[in-house]
C-alpha cells in the first residue's frame, strides 16, 4: 500500500500556526490544542496554501511564507463600512482594533474590527484582518483522508 499524500479532495487533519514577517503569532491551532479539518478544493483555502500542502503526508510538517495575493488577499476598500454610531449598543466597546460580530441581512454573521470613531460616524473593517500582508504558516499533517474514502 502507498503512503497516503495530500491531494485534490482529500481531508487533511493539521496543526498550524499562523505568522507574521515579524515572528508574532496571528492563530495557532497548536494554542487551542484542537487541530484544523480542511478539505482541498472546497474553496475553503487559497489555491496558493493548497499547492503547498499537496503532495505532503501524515506526519510531515513544512513552514512556508505566501504573500498577500495567495493567503488572504489585499485590504479591499469596498469591505470598509461606515456605521452610525447609533446601531451599536451603547455599552459597545468601539476601542480601535476591537473586533465585532455583525449580522448581514442573510442572516449570516462577518467579523469586523473598529478601525475609527469620529463623531456618530464608526469605521468598521470587513476585510480579513491579514489582509495585506504576507503571512507565515507553520503546519504540520496529522492525518489525511483521501476522497475516496469519504
């Protein structure tokens, strides 16, 4: 039997940590001490983490750094909203970098994170919070599941 390897619509059990340039860690699995479920072409990961990760098999670990364009995109100008003053609650924490849950009329929820408070006017930034930058992954496979399988 072949080792099984990280491919098109196979699952993939992993821990990651999720870096900055400067070492500083943005998320880490390892830290919640619950591994990530993904799986490839789901649409659920840019195409530049799962060509990393393709190929890789149980056990193997692998750190990488992919800029802006293949991890999560650049800041999007259309994602910054600016919100009345009056539909938060008025005990609300509007710190800057403060990041909030917002309801969409489907009734879906998106994070947001207070960028400014002027007036009644209050800055809300709908992009990835890595957005724009580039970012290093730290992962390491734990198991994989292959397509058929599933």
């Amino acid at each position: 039997m072949t080792e099984l390897v990280v491919g098109p619509g196979a699952q993939v059990f992993m821990h990651f940590n999720v870096e900055l340039p400067d070492g500083s860690v943005a998320d880490s699995t390892r830290a919640h001490g619950k591994p990530a479920r993904l799986t490839l072409g789901d649409g659920s990961l840019s195409a530049g983490m799962e060509k990393e990760l393709l190929g890789l098999a149980k056990g193997d670990k692998k750190r990488f750094s992919l800029p802006p364009e293949q991890a999560f995109g650049q800041s999007n100008p259309d994602n910054i909203q600016y919100l009345d003053r009056t539909q938060f609650a008025a005990d609300a924490d509007l710190s800057n970098g403060t990041i909030m849950a917002f309801t969409a009329p489907d009734g879906n929820q998106y994070p947001g994170v207070i960028r400014a408070v002027e007036g009644d006017s209050v800055t809300v930034d709908f992009n990835h919070p890595l957005a724009g930058q580039t970012v290093v992954f730290d992962v390491e496979i734990l198991d994989i599941i292959a397509k058929e399988a599933q």
